[in-house]
C-alpha cells in the first residue's frame, strides 16, 4: 500500500489491519485534535474527506447550520493541510446556509461541483461537494478580528481557535 489514511471520529473505529490507517477519537472542533491532525502529515494531503454532521436536534434550521458549521472547519483545514492540487469532498445539508458554503468553497477553489448522488433518497437534504485545486489567491470564509473574532461576536465558535494568529 502506498500512502496514509488518517480518520478522525468521536467515536472508536475498529481497526482496519492496515498499518496506513490510522484512527484518531476525537473532536475535530477540538483545538488538541487539529494540532494532532495537522502534526500527522510530514507534507500535506492528497485529499481531505469530510463528512461530519452534528448531533441532529430535530430543529431543522439549527441543525442545517451547525452541519455548515462543521463543514466550514473542514474547508479551512484544506487551507493549512490540503495540496495546492489536492481534493476536497465535504458533505452539506441543502438548507439556508448551504448556498453561501458554495460560495466560500468556489473562493477557495478553482473548480466545484455540488451535486446530490442518485443514490440518495430523493426527501434527504444531503448535498455532496466536490473541489479540487486551491487558487493562489483564495479567500477563507471568514474574516477574524485580533482575538479570532468577528467584532459582533462575544465567544468563539468551538473549532475557531486552529485559525488564530498566534501571534495577536
């Protein structure tokens, strides 16, 4: 086998028997995980693959945007991680937020796709994107103050803190 397999899940994966598999349990928002992430690779991805949903509410507007919430986190990390020809997948809920999400995604990215499997059933709202090749010039989907913050803002959202200026 050639290449590295990194997972990262809340819960225990079993393992797979492949000593290019490696499993991390753990939250992905959490600031110890990402460091462990990003410490993972020598270089940087191939591919990022993302397909975290948050714990659903049944309050579909809630949990659309905390779905997009995570997603965003993924696109970020393909900023510090990701190959300059490298491929992100990201799974979306179609809701409110999902449009913008596109948006980000195509300002960080030369080309997208955003598409819904056949294999899908036809009432579920999961979306599918497809990117590949960050642009030189790309643009991360949110702008940050000195404390990692949008000046409106009291607290950050759980995941910011691996986009921080250490410096500040």
């Amino acid at each position: 086998y050639e290449g590295m397999v990194l997972g990262v899940d809340l819960k225990p994966i079993d393992p797979l028997f492949s000593e290019n598999i490696v499993t991390i349990v753990g939250d992905v928002r959490d600031l110890e995980v990402q460091e462990e992430v990003l410490g993972f690779f020598e270089g940087k991805a191939d591919v990022i693959l993302s397909d975290m949903a948050p714990d659903v509410i049944g309050e579909w507007d809630v949990d659309q945007y905390r779905q997009i919430h995570l997603a965003r986190i993924a696109l970020r990390i393909c900023d510090k991680l990701l190959k300059d020809n490298g491929w992100f997948v990201v799974k979306i809920f179609q809701g409110g937020e999902h449009t913008k999400y596109i948006r980000e995604v195509k300002d960080m990215f030369e080309y997208v796709k955003n598409f819904k499997p056949a294999a899908s059933r036809k009432q579920s709202a999961e979306r599918y994107v497809v990117a590949h090749k960050l642009k030189n010039d790309r643009k991360l989907p949110r702008e940050y103050g000195p404390r990692g913050l949008d000046e409106d803002e009291d607290e950050p959202i759980p995941g910011d803190q691996l986009f921080w200026d250490e410096k500040e």
